[in-house]
C-alpha cells in the first residue's frame, strides 16, 4: 500500500469518524455537536485508528474474533494516545469517562472500546478494501493535489484551533491570509473555530499543574520517567528472555533488538505503555493487572511483529512450533507470561524504580537522559542500517558508500545471525 493510499484512507476515515460521532450524540443530545476537535467535520483519531487496524491486523480476517479483540483494545489505546496528546498540547482534557463504570482514567472506557472494536471489525473486513479500489480509480496527479489541499486547509484549522483553545484569539489575526481570494475561507473558519470552541470549553477540563513538577526530576509521570521506564524495561526485558532461553533450550541465546547492549526494545516498549495505562490503577487486584496483561501483552507482541516484518522484511520470532498460537506471532503460554510481568512489574518494581528515578537531582537526570536518548537513537538507526545492509549482502549487491563499507566490516553477517539467531526471511 502506498503513502498517498494511507494519507486517503486518513482523511477519508477522519471525515466518517466525525460522522459517527456526531451522529452517536445527536441522538444523545437530540441536537447537533460538533464532537471533532478541529472546525471542520474530520476526527483525526479515527483517521489514524482505522487505517492501522486494516494495516496491523489485516492478517486475522480468517480469526474473526481474535480481530475483534485486536480492534477493541487498539481502538482503547489510539483514545488514550490522543486524550493524552491533546492534553499535552492544551493542557486541557477533551473528553471524561469517569462517570462510567469500566473505565481508565477517564480517558478510555469498556463500552467506547466495544462500539470502537466493532467498528474497526467491520473496517478491515468489509470497507477498506473497497476504499482502497476507489481511491485507486483516481489518477496520481489528481490524488496529490487533493491529499495537498485537504492537509492544508486541515493544518490551517488545526493551527487557529489551537491559537484559541490557548487564549490567543490575536493570534488569529495574525494568521489571516494577505490574499483576496483566501480572506472568506479564512473569516468563515475563524468564526467555525471560535463558535466551535466556545461550545466545547464547559466540558473541557484544564489539568492543574503539580506545583512539585519542577522540583523534583520526572516527578509524577512525565516524559523523562517514561523515558527511564523504557530504558528499564528494554534492560530487564533482555535479560529475562535471555535467562528464559536458557533455562527452556539450554544454552544461550541473544534476545537483544539492536546491536550495542543488551536491550529488548519491544519489553521497552511494552512496559512504557503498560506503565502510562495502569500506574494510577497499581492498587487493583492482581486479577484485573493479570487478566490486563495477557490482553495488552498478546496484543502488543502481535502489533510489534507485523510491524518488523514490514519494516524490515524480516522475521524475528515464530511461535509455530507451540500449541494455542495465532500465526507464530503470538501464543498462550507467552501471554499468560505477559500477565505475571504486568503483576510484577506494577506491584513490585515499579514504586521501586520510580522512587530511585525521582531522587536523581534534576540537572543531572536532564543531562543523563539526553545523553541516553541519543545513544539509543543511534543505536537503532545503525541497527536499522545494518539490517539493511544485510538485506543487501544476501542479494550480493556489494557496498557502494563509506557507511555500507563500515557495516560491513563491524557488523558482517555471522554478528547478525548471532544477534538475531532466530531471523528468518518472511518466505522462509
């Protein structure tokens, strides 16, 4: 699928979102609510949840109800995502579902994850398909000019919707066109902005600021412990599955993701968001952290592989040999391992972790976590150079720059295969 096939289905899932949304509360309401953010009808969050539901899980049409879960959970994860950055961004809280029950943090809630998963079900089975040979009928040429103006006039309201939400309605001024031929558009969507917004901002929350924030390095759950929970997470994650393999295959063997250091970026990953979803609900019952985990973890892995072999053509593990798995990218046994991690982690290691992070004085944990974000940084990129590269190599294409002459001298194709022991091609 190509880029402009994505954009398409983004924009085209943005304005039917905004459909079903506004349509759900009209009936609520019995009157009109524009429920997008923006002051045109696209909600942008379904713009992103249906096109990557099609994409991610796309493979589990022949497992219906596994597809449902998958969407239900993604559909939970991509409103928690986007109540978080929208709160990041205004610092303001869009939406709350604390009045319900079965809900997380207001921001995601059992009955939201349910109609979202359906929706995303009958998406990727049924609608997709037949979006993608539509947009397939339109000539290239006509598709770029379209994808350009619609992002434009998209970005043009998304900038004077912030300007507003923050209390800058100068700011508007600022921004309005020179051009004749643009100054109605842009009067007519200032008034949309605004009318929207005053609409909007009873129920919008602002979040107070935590008058400790400051004082205290990566107090509460802010970027730079989330950052360390990941470095964490990716640590321990590698050396858990490389004490696991031992133990069950009896030798050793490299569980690592990139090629400096043993860190599994997929535990990392998982962990942080893990982390970000549950710290608030650590108190629960280790029935609920359980039964979470298995779904978020089962779940997390299945997304992690897809992505890897269409990122890297590659795959790097196969569960095929075990009972109870979906496709060799995921398997009972593991998630029931993904469970017991979440009720370890939350329980245990976690108020341990976040305690020792929050002692480190702030200048030196600013510094440290620069520092480590750019090692990783560019540890993953000479990864990902390195796989291609090797790609490359099987191909007999030889080296044809300085950086692809060094790769192949510090990382030759017997270090990969150390490295990733279990990597085979996707036809293998």
């Amino acid at each position: 699928m190509q880029i402009r096939e994505i954009i398409g289905l983004f924009i085209i899932y943005s304005f039917i979102g905004w459909i079903v949304e506004c349509s759900v509360h009209a009936v609520k309401k019995r009157k009109f609510v524009n429920r997008g953010v923006l002051g045109g009808p696209a909600c942008c969050m379904y713009g992103v949840y249906f096109p990557v539901a099609y994409i991610f899980f796309g493979g589990l049409v022949k497992h219906l109800v596994f597809l449902y879960i998958a969407c239900c959970i993604l559909f939970g994860i991509t409103e928690i995502l986007a109540a978080k950055f929208l709160e990041l961004l205004y610092h303001r809280r869009w939406w709350d579902y604390s009045s319900r029950r079965f809900q997380i943090d207001g921001l995601t809630s059992l009955y939201s994850c349910l109609g979202g998963g359906l929706l995303g079900f009958c998406s990727v089975f049924w609608i997709t398909d037949d979006f993608l040979w539509l947009i397939r009928q339109i000539p290239p040429f006509i598709q770029q000019i379209l994808i350009v103006v619609i992002l434009l006039i998209m970005l043009v309201d998304a900038v004077r919707t912030y300007c507003y939400v923050k209390g800058l309605p100068q700011r508007l001024q600022r921004t309005e066109p020179v051009h004749n031929q643009l100054l109605r558009f842009s009067n007519w969507l200032s008034g949309v902005t605004i009318r929207r917004v005053e609409k909007l901002i009873p129920t919008v929350k602002k979040e107070p600021k935590d008058p400790n924030s400051k004082k205290i390095f990566a107090h509460g759950m802010n970027p730079y412990k989330l950052f360390w929970l990941f470095f964490i997470g990716a640590f321990l994650g590698d050396l858990i599955e490389t004490c696991f393999c031992r133990i069950s295959i009896g030798y050793w063997m490299s569980r690592s993701s990139v090629v400096w250091g043993p860190f599994s970026l997929v535990w990392g990953v998982g962990v942080l968001g893990a982390t970000a979803i549950l710290h608030n609900y650590r108190d629960r019952s280790n029935h609920f952290i359980f039964w979470f985990g298995i779904f978020f973890g089962g779940f997390f892995e299945y997304f992690c592989s897809v992505f890897t072999e269409r990122m890297f053509g590659r795959v790097f593990w196969d569960y095929r040999h075990l009972p109870l798995n979906l496709g060799g990218r995921i398997n009972l046994l593991f998630c029931l391992f993904w469970g017991i991690a979440a009720i370890i982690w939350l329980k245990g290691l976690y108020p341990l972790f976040s305690d020792l992070i929050e002692r480190i004085p702030v200048k030196l944990g600013k510094a440290l976590t620069f520092l480590a974000l750019g090692f990783l940084v560019v540890n993953i990129g000479v990864t990902s150079l390195a796989l291609g590269r090797y790609e490359e190599r099987s191909k007999n294409i030889p080296p044809k720059t300085f950086v692809a002459e060094w790769l192949d001298k510090t990382c030759p194709d017997e270090k990969l295969r150390e490295l990733y022991p279990t990597m085979t091609t996707m036809n293998d």
